[in-house]
C-alpha cells in the first residue's frame, strides 16, 4: 500500500485535481478509464490531459495499465489520499501531515493538525490488504453488489466509522470526538494513551475489567454489538480511563449471531486479562442480560437490521398522521365511491332518480374521512388542507346535508378524470406492446363484413 507522501500534495495544479477527480468518476463503471473519457470528464483538451496524465503516473497517483481490448488510468490509493486531503484542507479541518503512529489490518493512522495548530488522528481506511482479502464475504459494505473496488469498499467503511462515532459520542460513549470525514479518511480526536495490547500492568485490574464489562452491557442497551472488542481496539491512559476505537464492524442485536458476537467479545476480553494480569472473574454478562433502551442500531442502519424489521418497529412506534395519511384516506374514498358512481350514472341513462340514496350514501362515505381527530379531510381541495369541524348542531347538520349532493357531484368528476385518463394509459400501453389501434381494429372488422357479404352474393348471383 505505501506510506502516504504528501510532498507533491504542495505542487499540484487545479488541472491536476480535476483529472484525478475524472479518473474517481469514470472508475463508476470502467475498471481502467480510457484517457478519452478521462479528458471529457475533465473538460480538458487531450493533449494538456495526456500531459497532466503522465505526470500524475509518474508521481504514482494514477497507474496505466494495458490489457487486450483496452487501455486507460486507475487511481491509486495515493491519488485517493491526495483527492480525500485536498477536500479535508479546503473545509479547514487539516492544514498539516504528521507522522505515521499505527497501522492496521486495513487502515493507517497518522497525526495531522488544523489551523488552530490542534492535533488531531487522520485515519486512512486500506481495505484490501493482503491478509484481509475476505472482507468482501464477511461485511455486507456492498450490499447486493457482486463486484465492486477496493476504494469504493473503503469508503464505505469510512462513511460507517464516522456515523457510529457520531451517534456513540452524542451519547456520552467513551469514543473519540469525530471532527470530519471524506472518501476513506476519517479525522478523529487524539486520544492521549496506549492500546490495551501494550499495557502491561494496571493499578487495579478488577476495576478495568467491569468497566469494559459494562461497556459492553451499554452498546448491546443501545442495540449495537462491536464485534471487535478487544485488547487492539481499547485505549487506556494514564489515569486507566479506556477509550473504544475501530468501528466498522459493529452490529446489530438482531443479527442472526448477535449472541455469538456478543460472547465472542466477552470471551477476549476475559481471556486477555487472565493471560496478562492473572486476573479472571466469575461474573461477566450474557446475551439475556441485554435490557435494550433505545434502538441505535435502526438510526444508523447497522448490520443485520433489516427491512422487515424496520416494518414491525413501524408497527409498534406508528408515526402521527400527516399529509400522506391524508392521502392515502383520499384514495381509499375514491375507490369506494367508484361502484357507486357507476351506478349513479347507469341510473342517469335509464332515467331513474337515486338522489336520496346517493346523499344518505355520500354522507355516510364522508364519515369515513375523520382521523379521530378534531379534523377533517377536505376532498373537493387537491392539496387536500384541513380544517375545524363544526359543531354538531341542527344548522350544521343540515348545511352539510344541503352541500353533500354538490360535494358527491365533484368526487364523481374526479373519478371520471380518473377512469379516463387510467383507460388513456392502458390503451396506451396495449399500443406499446405492439397492438392494433381501436379504430383500425373496427375498420378491418367493416371490411372483412363488407368482404364476407360481397363473396355471398356472388355465389347466389
């Protein structure tokens, strides 16, 4: 992967950013971008691009490669740095690169600082390594994707650490403070200590241990499982305060192994302290000891929270009525005044006088339109506005038995509008699958009865 050189970041022009910004784009759909979509993209003429193109292969932020059937650019993980620090310093979040102080199975930590000269910890998600290769079988990152980039996975799992960090650190979560994020660096506080994995003797070993005890207790309370909680992923200072680090791959407490992640990250962590400080207990929590208060895992859509789920916390948690409620409370009436009004109209043919019996239904149909409310829904107003219910006196009620005939009369154009333009669109939509048109269709059947009726007579002539 390489260590992140940010010499060159100094020299590079707006023309440079704008072809590493194409290359970024066209590799949506092109795993190596030809140089002629790249200088479209870019909106630059070929010969300026293809310079700006060797350059940038030169300094190793692009790599050309050659195959068979084409040729063209890929971005390099340092073309994808210098594309995700040049946004974090245009927004003033870093103005200087530090050293390296970490490096993970799939991710880089270095120290960075902003205007204000505050240090702060920059990490550089590297999914894709070596030994990391079966991250694409165990993560659900890409979804229903079959194939996608090692970049594109990272920045998915920035854009993942970031929103948990956020949501556990307004909840008052030992975690770092996030500052920002872009592409697949994440800037976080610097926090002052060690990993667990490199402490070696602590004060009081029992108050350590509850305290991650709990913590544990505490994320699966908010509905989240780390996955990962162990001696790599905890810091600790100097005054045995733990910090929790490396989210991406928390999940849900309805996963279908949420029990079995929940116990794995018990199990290290009493392993760990009955190896390093001879320390074991008894008592450590379990799976049905979870009281869950709040349901983190639905804000930020972790793992094995699906949408089947969603639908039954609908169920359980419904939300109040608002205008799509109105809506849907419209359409149901319209579908039910659709056998009456053609009904009402068959009527109107044979000249038949249903007025009565229409005005007792309509009435009965518009009380059907409260929401239990203090509410009622205004059907002859497309925007569909609410307004006070009258009082239920003698005046009121017979206001609305006069205005029921003319309020019926509107519902029923609408419906007619309706029906027409619904058999507009299936006619439509036989004539897009190739079928004849009504009038033709009427035409050939003249003509065949023209055709049949001429060839009788002849043979009777």
């Amino acid at each position: 992967m390489g260590r992140l050189n940010v010499v060159m970041l100094r020299y590079l022009s707006r023309d440079h950013f704008r072809v590493l910004t194409a290359v970024e784009m066209g590799m949506k759909n092109h795993e190596i971008v030809p140089a002629s979509l790249i200088a479209s993209i870019a909106s630059l003429k070929h010969g300026g691009c293809n310079k700006i193109l060797r350059e940038l292969v030169k300094h190793k932020l692009l790599a050309y490669e050659r195959t068979k059937t084409v040729q063209g650019y890929r971005l390099t993980n340092g073309g994808y740095d210098y594309l995700a620090l040049k946004t974090l310093s245009s927004r003033e979040v870093v103005n200087s690169v530090g050293n390296q102080m970490g490096v993970g199975k799939e991710s880089d930590i270095y120290i960075v600082a902003n205007e204000e000269e505050q240090q702060l910890a920059l990490k550089l998600h590297r999914l894709g390594r070596t030994s990391f290769r079966n991250l694409k079988n165990k993560r659900d990152y890409h979804k229903h994707r079959h194939k996608m980039s090692w970049l594109y996975l990272s920045r998915l799992a920035a854009m993942k650490e970031f929103a948990y960090m956020k949501a556990l650190h307004d909840r008052k979560f030992p975690v770092p403070k996030p500052f920002d994020y872009n592409r697949h660096a994440v800037v976080m506080e610097l926090i002052s200590g060690y990993p667990l994995c490199q402490v070696h003797q602590i004060e009081d070993p029992a108050s350590v241990y509850s305290e991650l005890m709990e913590l544990i207790v505490k994320l699966a309370n908010h509905g989240l499982i780390h996955g990962d909680f162990n001696e790599f992923n905890l810091l600790l200072d100097s005054e045995d305060q733990v910090t929790m680090i490396d989210f991406p791959q928390m999940v849900s407490t309805s996963h279908p192994n949420a029990e079995w992640y929940f116990d794995r990250d018990v199990k290290c962590i009493r392993d760990f302290f009955k190896k390093r400080f001879s320390y074991e207990s008894e008592l450590f929590p379990t799976f049905q000891d979870i009281r869950k208060e709040c349901s983190l895992d639905v804000e930020i859509a972790a793992s094995g929270y699906t949408k089947e789920m969603q639908e039954d916390d609908e169920l359980l948690y419904p939300a109040g009525p608002d205008e799509e409620d109105y809506k849907t409370v419209f359409t149901q009436l319209v579908d039910d005044f659709d056998g009456k009004v053609n009904l009402y109209t068959a009527a109107e043919e044979n000249k038949i006088n249903f007025t009565d019996e229409l005005e007792d239904d309509t009435e009965s149909k518009s009380s059907k339109v409260l929401m239990n409310s203090s509410k009622e829904v205004d059907i002859t107003d497309s925007t569909l506005d609410t307004e006070p219910r009258a009082p239920d006196t003698r005046a009121a009620r017979s206001n609305s038995a006069e205005s029921s005939a003319n309020d019926f009369e509107l519902v029923k154009q609408k419906i007619k509008r309706q029906l027409t333009k619904q058999q507009k669109a299936a006619l439509r939509r036989r004539l897009q699958k190739g079928e004849a048109n009504v009038y033709t269709k009427q035409r050939r059947e003249n003509m065949f009865n023209i055709k049949s009726t001429l060839d009788a007579a002849s043979f009777w002539g």
